[in-house]
C-alpha cells in the first residue's frame, strides 16, 4: 500500500506564507493498493491536487469514504474533476445524518445545489455510486477491505480501517477520546466509565498491531482544556491511542488552522524530548503535503 496526504489541515483551509511547508489544504488522504485499487479518504480541498494527479490515468475508477460530511472534509469534492469526464466511475461511501435522516448522497448534494456550486449533480458525467454505511460494516475494494467504526465527533463520524495483503492503516477522521460527561458523585458516572471503557476498548480490539495509524492531533495538552467538547484530539491523545493498540507507526494531522511550520516543528521537538521514539513508543511524525508512506 502507499499511503499519500493531500490534505493535512482541519476546520478551514489555511494558505499563506506560514503554511508552506506542512500545507494549508483540508483532510484528503489518498491510499493505493499495490494492484492499484484507488481509495480516498475524506475530500476537502487537499483533493483538489489528487484530482489533477489522476487527470494522466483516465479513465479513473475511485472509492471515496467520509468520515464525516463538516466542510473541510467536503468541500474540495466538486472540485474533484474526474466527476466531470464521462467513463470514470467514483464509488462513494459515508453516514447518514442521524438529524435529518438524510443519506450520504442526500448530505453531499446539497453542496452540488445551485445556490452553491454551478454545475448540478444530475449534469456530472462519471458513474456516480453512494453507499451509505453502518458501523462495523466491511467493503471490499479488489483485495483491499475496509471497515468502519464510530468515533467521537459532534456529528456521526467514522474511522476507517483499510487491510491489503497483509498491511493495514486506520484513519479516526476527527476524533476526541471520550470523556464521561457525568460529576464521579452522579448515578450516572460509573455507567458511564463502563461505556466508555467497552467503547475505547473495541477500537483497540480493531485496530491491534495497526501498521500506520493516522490520527486527529488538533491541539497540544496544554490547549485542550478550552477546547473540551470540540471533537478533536491532542498529540498526547494519539500517543496513548498508539501505544494500546501496539500500531507500528502513528502519523498526526488535522492541524489547527492557525498553527504555523515553524509551531510544527517546535511541537514536534517538544514531543520527541517527552516520548523518545523506542520500545515505549513507536516512531511517530506530523504528516505535511505530499508525504508518501509505502507499506
């Protein structure tokens, strides 16, 4: 498998001179197997460049899975030219939204409404595909199969765990580990540990030895406690993630908007001072645009 970031940014995309070297553009992660099946993870404006990547290989046949459908996530997909050229076929695969009831293809047309984007869905001349997901649930792409799970977000979101000839990698998409909601002196707080506890326990179970584990790493330690409740994780969050499930390499991105290179590297520095890379912890880096990791 090669793994490939487009996208490394989280809530809105951020360009500009302190940007550069990590990349300004929204989630967009790009996955090949090595009998070439294409799968897309997440499409903010990161997959705009993908798309232009896969303009040399027509006709192109893709899936593409959301972990969730807030605009970085989406909004590079009508951007994403294979939809336009006729002979492609883009699988698509997502939640639905469990306030409107709407399906996946519901949710992302909406973007393609005329108010918002002047080219309507129905005038797209790829085969377009939608399956909507249920946790747990496996699709097979070739020999790849990927699996979907529900993680902590402040609307229904999925990881995905992709599996190919003996490799793995899993994406959270955005994710806060979860926290009990309830004072230790309420009826409810032991209830709840329990829940949480069988609920970080079934991910470990799925994603156990994981080869590359790419995780949302919005904030430090130090800024979370403002952000409580936001949906993202820290740094120290994907660390601990990572050591329980004994993954092999742990990637962090979903970077705060207005986080520059140069706070980057200075967090990454700090991090390798605390958690030497070892047989604590694994070898772990901050994904940045066009980064390419090849199992």
């Amino acid at each position: 498998m090669k793994i490939t970031f487009w996208g490394v940014r989280g809530s809105i995309p951020s360009p500009g001179p302190r940007t550069v070297r990590y990349g300004g553009n929204t989630t967009c992660i790009e996955v090949e197997t090595d009998e070439g099946e294409l799968i897309i993870l997440d499409a903010g404006t990161g997959i705009f460049g993908l798309a232009q990547k896969l303009l040399k290989r027509l006709p192109v046949t893709c899936s593409i899975f959301f972990s969730h459908t807030h605009w970085d996530h989406i909004q590079g997909l009508p951007f994403f030219t294979p939809f336009f050229i006729p002979k492609n076929r883009l699988d698509i695969y997502g939640a639905f939204d469990p306030v409107s009831t709407r399906s996946i293809k519901d949710v992302l047309g909406r973007q393609m409404e005329y108010c918002y984007f002047p080219v309507r869905e129905a005038e797209l001349k790829a085969e377009i595909n939608y399956t909507t997901l249920h946790e747990r649930q496996t699709i097979e792409i070739g020999r790849a199969k990927v699996t979907s799970i529900l993680m902590s977000h402040p609307v229904l979101s999925f990881g995905y765990l992709i599996e190919c000839n003996g490799k793995s990698v899993f994406f959270t998409g955005d994710h806060e580990p979860p926290y009990n909601i309830y004072h230790p002196d309420d009826d409810y707080y032991d209830e709840y540990e329990m829940l949480i506890a069988d609920k970080n326990a079934g991910l470990v179970d799925l994603i156990g030895r994981v080869d590359v584990l790419i995780v949302d790493a919005a904030y430090t330690s130090d800024e979370y406690p403002l952000k409580k409740g936001w949906g993202h994780g820290t740094f120290d969050a994907g660390i601990s993630l990572a050591k329980k499930a004994g993954a092999k390499s742990l990637c962090f991105t979903h970077h705060e908007p207005l986080r520059s290179d140069d706070e980057l590297d200075s967090i990454l520095i700090g991090l390798r001072k605390r958690c030497p890379v070892g047989p604590e912890f694994p070898p772990y880096s901050i994904a940045h645009e066009g980064l390419v990791i090849e199992l």
